[in-house]
C-alpha cells in the first residue's frame, strides 16, 4: 500500500528530500540510550515503542517538488540545501 504524496499549503513549497543528517542526539532517541531515570519520560516524550517522527534529523538537501502561488522566490526543480 502506497502513501499519498504530501500536499503542500498557501505560501509554502514541497521539497523532495534526497539527503539528511542523523546527529549523536537523534541516534540516542531512535536507539533509546537515555541517562538513567529518563527511560519512562524518554518513551513518553519520543515515542513508546518508536520513535514518533520516523525520519529524524533537521537539515536536508533536495529539489523542490512543487511550490504555491504566493511563493516567488522558489520553482519546481531547484536545488536547495
């Protein structure tokens, strides 16, 4: 089954992601490597089983898949970082 591909909403663009970075802190969220006495509200806070955001990390680079009228400074097709 098929996810339907994300819409993008009045004054904002839809990038196609094609590399992130994983930090040490996004390693330790995803493997659960918490200080001691945090494991219960680390699995609250992230994720009881996994981690709520499957896709950590918060840089990227990709070319913009579409983009709304209101943006003039992007088109579909560009690269950014």
């Amino acid at each position: 089954m098929t996810q339907p591909l994300p819409r993008h909403g009045p004054r904002q663009l839809l990038v196609r992601v094609e590399a992130t970075t994983v930090d040490s802190g996004d390693a330790r969220i995803r493997s659960q490597r918490l200080p001691r006495g945090f494991g219960l509200l680390g699995r609250l806070a992230f994720g009881w089983r996994r981690p709520r955001r499957p896709v950590l990390g918060s840089v990227l680079a990709g070319t913009v898949a579409a983009v709304d009228a209101g943006v003039a400074v992007w088109r579909p097709g560009d690269a950014i970082v």
